[in-house]
C-alpha cells in the first residue's frame, strides 16, 4: 500500500462534499443543468471513493476477501463508465435543449453506457478486464486497455461536440468546457506515467470545482442585495418551464417610487427599502421563487391558483402599511400585476412585455394597487403586440399619412397656421390612433424612423403647395422627446429641409410640456440648433402635467398651446375659467404667442375670444383633414 498518495483523493472527497453542499443548498432551485451537475458531483464522489477502496483493498491483496474486492474494482470501473456520460448529459445541458428534447439525448447515449455497464459486470465472471488468482493478486484481462479506449472515446466525442456546438453554448462555456478537458487529461496522463500517484479522481474533482466556480456557482444567480434570484435565472428558469408546458402563475411587483425615495432619502434608504420588501415577499410563503428582475420589480412565481391567491393577498397586505427605515416611516407603494397561467405565453419575451403592459395602464397613483392580467388586458396587449408589429411593414412600405389641422385667427378671420399630424390604418383593425401607435413606437424605439418619413412627407406636400405658405405662416410638427434626445436628429432634420429648398420659417417643431420639463444637453442643443437656423418652436399640451415652470421657462418658445384639459369647466365653473383667463394674460404678457386647443363650441370659442385669445384650434373650426383636402379648407 506504500507508496500511493491518497491524499489527493482525500482532499478531492472533500471538496467534492463541500460544493456538492453547497450546490444543493442554494434555496432548493434547480433547473435541468443544475440537477445533472448535482448528479455529475455525487457521481464524482462515489467514483474517488471506490477508486479509493479498490486500491487499497488490492494493495493489501489476500485470498480470503478477494471476492469483496473484485466487486469494489467492478463497482469503480461501472462509476468509470459513467461518469463520462453524466458530463456528456452535463454538455447537452448547458445547450438551449429542453425538457423531452433532452431526456431523448440522454436516454439515447444511456444505450451505449448500459451494454459497457453489462459488460463490466460480466467481467465479473469473464475475466476479460482483470481478474484476481487463486492467491489473490490482481491481473490485467485481455481487455484491459478496455476502459481506457471507452473513456477517451467518450472525451473526444464530447470535445467534438463542444467544437461542433461552439456557437450555441457561447465562447464561455466552450472555454469553460476545454479548461475541464485539460485538467482532466493531464491528471490522467500523469498517473497513466506513474500508477502510484493517484490523479484521475483528483482531476474530476478540480474540473467540477472549475464549473462550480464558473458556470454552476448558485450563487452566481441571485442578486447580492436582497438575496433573490437574478434575472439571469429567470430567463433560464422560465425558458424551462414554458418548455415544459407546466401551469404556473406569476406576480410581479414594481415599487415604481423607487427613483424618487432614492433622489429624496438616499440609495441606502432605497436599498434597505428593497430588502425590506424582498423579506416580507418571503415570508408570504416557502414554496414560492422570488427573482428580483430589475432594479424595481420582483417576480413571484407559484405552481398552484391556491399558491398564487394566498401570495396576492400577502403582497397587498405587505404594501398596506409603510416602512420603517432608521425609525423614519416611509410609502413605498407597489404597482402589482397578476398573470395566471403564464405559460399560456408561450415565450419569455412575450411575459415579460405583458408585464411591462400591465405595468404601463395602471392608472396614476399614489397608493399600491393590483392589475389582473384578465382576458380584457390580454386583448389590449395583443393588440399592441400587433401595431408594434404592423409599425414596422408600415415603416418599411412608408404607409403612414400626414393630416393637417389648422388654426384659426380670430383676428384676421383666417387660418393661420397648420398642425401636421400623422396617420395610420391597420388593414384589419382600420384607423389606429396617433397615441396609440406614437407611443409603442416611443417605446419600441421606431419613433425616429416614423418621424423622419413623415417629416418628409411634409416637406413633399409644401414643396407642392408652396403658395399656402402666403397664407399659413408655419406648420406646426410634433416631435417626441426620444426624437429630440438622441444625438444628431435635429440636424436630420435640418438636413431634410435643405434638401426640399425650403425656407426655415415654414417649420414649427412642437414639443410637449413634460420634454420640456426634463432640461438636458441634447434637449438644449436640438433646440439651440433649430433656433440658429431660425425654426420656431411651440410648447405644446401647456396645463397637462406637472411642468417644471422655471425649466420650460428656460426654453425659447415663441407660441405656447393651452392643453385641451384646460378648457374642461371654464363653461360652469366661474373659479376654472378664472384661471385660464389668467394663465392667458401672464404669458400673453410674457410675450407668447397663445394658442387654445381641443375648442369644440361656439361658447367655448366666445369665452376665449373674450380673454384675449387669438388662435383658435379645435374640431368647432375643423378637424384634421387629409392632405389633400386642406387647401380647400384653408381657401
Ligand atoms: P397633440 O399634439 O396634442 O395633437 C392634438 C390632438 O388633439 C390631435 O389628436 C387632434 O386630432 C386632437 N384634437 C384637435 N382638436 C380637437 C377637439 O376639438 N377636440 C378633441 N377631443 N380633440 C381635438 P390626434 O391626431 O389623435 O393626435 C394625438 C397625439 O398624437 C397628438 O397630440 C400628438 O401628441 C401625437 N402625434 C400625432 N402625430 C404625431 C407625429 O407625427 N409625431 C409625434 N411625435 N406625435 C404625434
Ligand atoms: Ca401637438
Ligand atoms: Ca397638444
């Protein structure tokens, strides 16, 4: 028995344990890769171990318990034989395989493994591998190298198939893989040179440390400040279980006042907030998996409708009451969203827009509140799904239009002014309205596309018309504030202009109050770049939100558009009217130019014309009309 350093395997048992420990621990979350790699470890295990046992039971040969040892050698050569296939089944896992896709895999390379498995055992009486004489001392069998054959075939093929698969698992885990393979065979090849130091075992142990510290660390997935899981995992966890097609229902929860908790008390207030919330969402039950997916929202997710009851019913009772945070009582409400049957879904992306959904119709509040994701809802979101989609044939086949609305001047009797306003049809949904499809593609990002063609689109129509410019002083365009923000898009603009010939002072870019309010370089270079060149500016939908006076005022607008909500009670109530009056006379006396929208009668339009206001747009003088019929209207 001198001579040979257990040591190795010793130390390779223990580590083994301990990772096996701790990838077992980790909040009993597991999905497939991380089950085989649990199994690849206890493999390991039991593989050292009777590695372990047979050397030493063979090093102290006798006759009178070589039966027992000859099982312990087979038992170790059957871990040897599997071992390989459990990283094998470990490979295929880490690949974008799922469910019955992958226990195909497993079972079809589980052919081979088993007819070695038989053949092992049948050594048992064949011989072919070794066998022990009479006085039992081991021999090699005729078969001996055997083994060796099987295992570095087995390496090759998954060395192969991790060249052949390189793409799909990514360069990390292609690295990842080949660090194992290296380690593996140098350890092997070492004790292959010398039999007295004892490797092999070692070098599965430090290969498997190698993955646990890479690609199977459990706590790699959670997110480090409120000890839930990342939303790394739950890419994986729900491509998996949508694979799966099992029912589960998901809750999610945004506390939206995240950012403003942060600004007014401090991130440290906003993370022991965080905590505070991910503790109460454990406590609602234990069987439950809680993924923190952004900054502000949680995910729940349960398999049973009891389950998923019992947890909204504990969220809304969690956001009851305010936190305390350092004896200070703080609101920290939460938009709450429930989706049953999430599998429904069918992918990741689509659950995690219909939460997004969800999120975004909530009405403004300052309290918490729920939103079942119920039949209504999951309507309204396919139907933005679909104009989202449509956006972009319509964007590629330029099929938008432009309407044009125009002002009228009290004063002179006349229009004076035209708003440009864009239009879309769906062909099975028929009209889709402007703030509808404006704000998908604000948030899908295709705005700048859309405003770009119809800002052309505008140009086309003066170049063809240019003799209403006489009569209309300007047309007024809407840009969004994603437009305005991103780098370079005013001199697009600005460029598009030069290229029709036309003069600058045919444009008025209207930009609405909340823009505004969010003061910024690229929102003050735009702006500063339409002026130089001597484009007007409109602030528009003036009195619909809480614009930053002092910011807006900061901008050099020339004409101001009272929001049309401003108008509603000025009619019966003396106290509304009053103050529309008297917002028209300050920034009459400001300076600007006063335009009233959304005016749909005649007492309305009295009203006003008795304040003082001279331009007038609303459906009362004439709703948007097409383009061609606008210079009619305007004759
Ligand atoms: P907005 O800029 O405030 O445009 C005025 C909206 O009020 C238009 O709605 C117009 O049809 C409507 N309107 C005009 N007079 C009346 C009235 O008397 N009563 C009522 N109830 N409504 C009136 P529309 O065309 O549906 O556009 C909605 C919004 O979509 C616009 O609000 C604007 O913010 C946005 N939008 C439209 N076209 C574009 C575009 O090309 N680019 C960008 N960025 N936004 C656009
Ligand atoms: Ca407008
Ligand atoms: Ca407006």
């Amino acid at each position: 028995m001198t001579g040979y350093n257990f040591d190795f395997l010793i130390s390779a048992l223990v580590f083994l344990f301990l990772l096996l420990f701790h990838s077992m621990n980790q909040k009993k979350l597991q999905n497939i890769n991380g089950k085989i790699f649990n199994y690849f470890i206890a493999l390991g295990i039991l593989d050292i171990l009777f590695d372990m046992l047979s050397t030493i039971m063979m090093a102290s040969a006798s006759a009178c318990h070589t039966e027992i040892t000859k099982i312990t050698l087979t038992i170790f050569y059957m871990m040897q034989a599997l071992v390989p296939y459990a990283f094998m089944c470990y490979i295929y896992s880490l690949r974008s395989y799922h469910g019955e896709e992958l226990k195909n895999k497993f079972k079809l390379w589980f052919i081979p493994t088993l007819i070695i498995l038989l053949f092992i055992f049948s050594n048992l009486w064949s011989g072919l591998l070794f066998y022990f004489d009479p006085s039992g001392i081991y021999h090699e069998g005729a078969w001996y190298l055997f083994m060796y054959i099987y295992v570095f075939v087995y390496v090759l093929l998954a060395a192969l198939d991790s060249i052949i698969h390189f793409k799909e698992i990514g360069w990390k885990k292609f690295f990842v893989l080949w660090e194992f393979f290296v380690i593996a065979c140098v350890c092997v090849g070492i004790q292959a040179y010398n039999h007295q130091r004892l490797l092999t075992g070692f070098g599965l142990c430090l290969g498997i440390t190698v993955l646990f510290l890479t690609l199977n660390n459990p706590y790699a997935y959670t997110d480090r400040l409120t000890d839930t899981f990342d939303n790394t995992f739950f890419e994986q966890w729900i491509q998996e279980k949508l694979y799966e097609k099992k029912a589960f229902h998901l809750l999610s929860v945004d506390v939206y006042q995240l950012k403003r908790v942060n600004k007014v008390f401090g991130t440290s207030v906003g993370d022991q907030l965080l905590i505070q919330v991910a503790h109460g969402l454990q406590e609602i039950s234990n069987s439950i998996h809680i993924f923190r997916i952004t900054g502000n929202r949680f995910i729940l997710m349960t398999y049973s409708l009891e389950e998923y009851e019992k947890c909204r019913n504990g969220i809304l009772k969690l956001f009851e009451k305010t936190f305390q945070v350092n004896g200070e009582e703080i609101s920290f409400p939460a938009i709450i969203c429930g989706i049953r049957n999430g599998q429904k879904l069918q992918e990741s992306d689509v659950l995690l827009a219909y939460i997004e959904y969800l999120v975004s119709i909530a009405p403004e509040s300052e309290t918490s509140l729920l939103i079942q994701g119920d039949e209504k809802n999951l309507q309204g979101f396919r139907y933005e799904q679909e104009i989202e989609r449509y956006l972009n044939t319509a964007i590629e086949e330029d099929l938008f239009e432009v309407y044009y609305q125009p002002v009228f001047s009290l004063e002179t009797g006349k229009y004076i002014t035209l708003e440009a306003l864009s239009r879309l049809r769906h062909p099975s949904f028929g009209p889709v309205s402007p703030e509808v499809f404006i704000g998908i593609a604000e948030k899908s990002g295709q705005i700048a596309r859309i405003g770009y063609l119809q800002f052309r689109r505008v140009c086309r129509f003066i170049k063809e018309h240019e003799e209403i410019m006489s009569q209309i002083k300007n047309i007024k365009f809407n840009l969004s504030p994603l437009e305005l923000l991103s780098h370079g898009y005013s001199q697009m603009l600005i460029d598009v202009i030069r290229e029709f010939e036309l003069s600058f002072d045919y444009f008025q870019f209207e930009i609405t109050e909340t823009v505004a309010t969010e003061y910024n370089e690229n929102l003050y270079q735009a702006v500063t770049g339409f002026l130089d060149v001597g484009i007007g500016l409109c602030l528009d939908d003036f009195g619909s939100g809480y614009a930053n006076l002092n910011t807006v005022l900061k901008l050099p607008f020339s004409s101001i558009k009272l929001d049309r909500s401003l108008l509603s009670g000025i009619l019966d109530n003396p106290q509304i009217a009053s103050f529309y009056e008297n917002i028209v006379s300050i920034l009459q006396n400001m300076g600007y130019n006063i335009i009233a929208e959304g005016v749909e009668t005649e007492q309305e339009m009295k009203m006003l014309a008795q304040w003082g206001v001279d331009l007038i747009q609303g459906y009362y003088y004439s709703p948007p009309v097409p383009e061609k019929e606008i210079c009619q209207v305007i004759e």
